[in-house]
C-alpha cells in the first residue's frame, strides 16, 4: 500500500497530491495507482514464472479500460463474464488467445460473441449450456473450447455472499457428474473439452481450502484421463484475498507454491484468475466531508460518497480503512463516528463506531483498498452520477472515466408517445 501514502502530512498517489485531484476533478472520485497495479500483478507472475501458466485478470473485479490496458501491457490475460467485459478485454488490447469466458449462464449471442473473436475458453457449467454453446459453435462453422467447471463442494472461509464452492452454491457442477458431462462434451460436434476449471469463493485469507479444492480436482483430472479423455488445462479461479484490515492473506508466492504442489509432473497448461489480489490495493475513493452532525448518542460523518458508489461496506458489512488526506497531528485525539453517506438508507454505512480525528466539513477523505469491486458495482441510486475515476502514473493524472452529466443521465430515459406533450 506504499503508493499512496502520506508526503509532509499529505496522502499522495505516487508522487500526486490526492488533494491536486480533488481540486480539479471535484468529489468523490476513484484514484488508482499505475505503481501499485504493476507490483500487485509482478508478484503474481513472478510467483508463478516456473509454471506454464495464462494469467487471466478476472476483469468484474475493475474493468475500466485504463486499468485493464495497464495489466494488459505487463502481459495480463483476461477473466471475462460478459460480452460487455469480452468487448472491453479486446479494447484495452488483451489478445483473444488469452481470455476465458466465465460464468453461469451465458446467452447464446455472448456465445456467438465469443466464438467470433476466438477466445482462449469457455468454461461451462451445465449440459444445457453445453448443449447451447454446441450449436452455437456449429451454426458459425468452429469449433469451442470448453473447460469444465465443477464445484468442489469445500467451504472458502469467506463471507457467505462471495463463496461458491459449496454444493448448495449455484457454481458449477457436481463432481459425480464430471464424467458423464465430459463424454457428453465429446458427442457433441462443436465441442472440444480441454480440461476442468474451478473457483471457490472470493477473498480468501487461508491457503487450506485452495489445497483442498485444487486437490480434489486434480484426482478429478486423473480419473477423467483413465477414462480416457484429453484433460490438458487446468483453470483454478481466482480468490486469493487482500489485506483490508488485519488479515494475512497468502502471499502470491505462497499460493503459487499450493498450485504447484497439487499440479506438478501432470503436463497441465494452468489458468489463474486473480482479480481482487491485482487491483484491490491499487485504488481509494476519496470523498469530501459534507457535515459532521452529533445525535445523543452517535457522532456521524456525513461523507458526499455513498453506499452507490462503494456497496461492499452495506453488502458485506466489508471493513474499509477510512483515513483524512491531510494527515492529523500525532497528538490529535481520536474519537468513534459512524461514516455514512447521504443515501435515504441506514445501510449506506462506511463504518461504524471508527476512530477518527474530529472532521471538518470540507475535510477530503480517502476510503483505502476500494480498486476491487468499488467503481464497478456502483449504480445511480438516488440519480447520484456514477463517480469519475482517476489513474496515476508517478507524478501525472488523468481522469479514466468521466463524471456523467445530467444532461447524460436525464437523457439515457424516454418518453413515450403519450406523454410526450408534457406533464399537464
Ligand atoms: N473467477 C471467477 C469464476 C469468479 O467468480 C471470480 C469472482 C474471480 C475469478 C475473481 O475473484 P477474486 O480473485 O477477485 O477474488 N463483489 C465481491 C466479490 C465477488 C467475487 C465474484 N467472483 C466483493 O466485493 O467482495
């Protein structure tokens, strides 16, 4: 978390002033760290330089075209769960030979789009979508790679919303199915199965339930080749948790070290899809101090950003470190508020009960570890414009995303006919 920290009593990005930004973008607004995007993917790779292995950033975690051309360019792969994210990976210049597609249900026009840029993967997860993804193949004349994703049924220790490895999970399909799914694959004329993929939960702070998924999987492969089926990829998800607080995640390194464990001597080409561990520390949202308003018993900092804009504090009760840009002095007294937002909501909550130097109203705030899952699940709520975001490069900016207008926002919607006339 170095690239943003504070220089003579100033948070920084880089070498940036987080207050330069304010200043001429307005608030709030995302910032991320082009320093801390290239560290956080060269201790991935590194971690897994020995091992033949596609990288293949799972693009929902930040999709902004910027981010993913940054990662793109030190050699990223991509993660990718819709056309939107497939057309957004081939934007920002990530080759069609390295993106997977995955997720649960994809429409027969993702398929058809898809195919049609000749991505590395489809990962599968059903026979039905088997089924649809066949024909889809052969009405344009190719043929699809698939892997097939199975779910392992091991709990990831993570919050219940973002684990998906259990079999009540919705995630792929049961193992006892593997084989009939595999020569069902080989029936079928526009199917070509290359191996199995797995992705257990999001956010996980312990190696153990990597180790065990991984494994169980591997025995998978194993059977599935005395059967006598071609398994030659091996997709293991992504997962691997941040430091938000006080965790000790796995180093990249260590988790690599678990792969390796579990595939080594198999000859399988591996496909890894790291999201959150690549962008998650690269980014903070920084929001302004509207008031500081005192109740009886609470003292509440009114932020201008809200749960629209960063949802992972009101739908996972996600802790978010929460620090002012200009730095207090060391002996400034630190009392509890509940950070909110101006949401008509009680759950547009940052924080409860956090201690914090007394605010001012116009005081900039910068909410840490919000690259991951922060701009890319923000909605209009509230007819709040999605918020601008900002990506740094040592000491120069450049706004990545526009703050919309209303004129943008008041005209995405229409009339119809019979009210064109007016409200009377
Ligand atoms: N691959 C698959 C198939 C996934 O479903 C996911 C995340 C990833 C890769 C990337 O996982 P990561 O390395 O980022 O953990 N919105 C939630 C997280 C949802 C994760 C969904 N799947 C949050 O803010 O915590």
């Amino acid at each position: 978390m170095t690239q943003f920290s504070y220089r003579q009593g100033a948070l920084h990005a880089e070498t940036v002033p987080l207050a330069t930004i304010a200043a001429s973008v307005g608030t709030p607004f995302y910032c991320y760290s082009t320093a801390a995007l290239t560290s956080a993917w060269q201790a991935f790779a590194n971690a897994f330089a020995g091992q033949d292995a596609t990288i293949c950033f799972a693009l929902k975690a930040n999709s902004n075209l910027a981010v993913v051309r940054t990662l793109a360019g030190l050699g990223a792969g991509a993660d990718v769960v819709s056309e939107g994210e497939l057309r957004r990976a081939l934007a920002a210049g990530v080759p069609a030979g390295r993106i997977v597609f995955s997720g649960v249900g994809k429409t027969r026009t993702e398929m058809k789009a898809a195919l049609g840029a000749g991505i590395f993967q489809l990962n599968v997860e059903s026979l039905p979508e088997l089924e649809a993804l066949s024909e889809v193949a052969r009405s344009l004349g190719v043929v699809a790679d698939i892997a097939l994703r199975v779910n392992p049924d091991v709990d990831a220790g993570t919050h219940h919303k973002i684990s998906t490895g259990k079999k009540e999970n919705k995630f792929g399909i049961d193992f006892d199915h593997a084989r009939e799914f595999y020569a069902r694959a080989a029936a079928l004329p526009g199917i070509r199965a290359v191996g199995l993929a797995v992705h257990i939960g999001s956010q996980l702070t312990s190696l153990e339930p990597f180790r065990h998924a991984f494994k169980k999987t591997v025995r998978l492969v194993e059977a599935l080749r005395a059967d006598g089926h071609v398994v030659q990829r091996l997709d293991l998800g992504g997962g691997l948790g941040i430091v938000y607080r006080d965790e000790t995640p796995p180093d990249p390194a260590g988790y690599a070290a678990i792969v390796r464990e579990a595939t080594h001597g198999l000859g399988l080409h591996l496909v890894l899809e790291p999201g959150r561990a690549l962008v998650g520390n690269a980014g903070v949202l920084v929001s302004s101090v509207l008031y500081v308003k005192s109740g009886l018993h609470r003292r509440f900092v009114i932020l201008d950003a809200a749960m629209n804009d960063l949802m992972r504090p009101s739908l996972y009760d996600a802790w978010h470190a929460i620090e002012p840009v200009t730095q207090p002095g060391a002996d400034q007294r630190h009392e509890p508020f509940d950070v909110v937002g101006p949401v008509c909501e009680t759950g547009d909550t940052f924080a409860t009960q956090r201690q914090l130097v007394l605010p001012r109203a116009g005081d900039l705030m910068a909410i840490r570890s919000a690259g991951a899952y922060g701009a890319v699940m923000a909605s209009g709520y509230n007819t709040r414009p999605l918020i601008p975001e900002v990506l740094v490069d040592g000491g120069r900016f450049a706004v990545i995303r526009h703050r919309p207008s209303f004129e943008e926002i008041l005209a995405l919607d229409h009339m119809p006919d019979w009210l064109a006339g007016g409200a009377g």
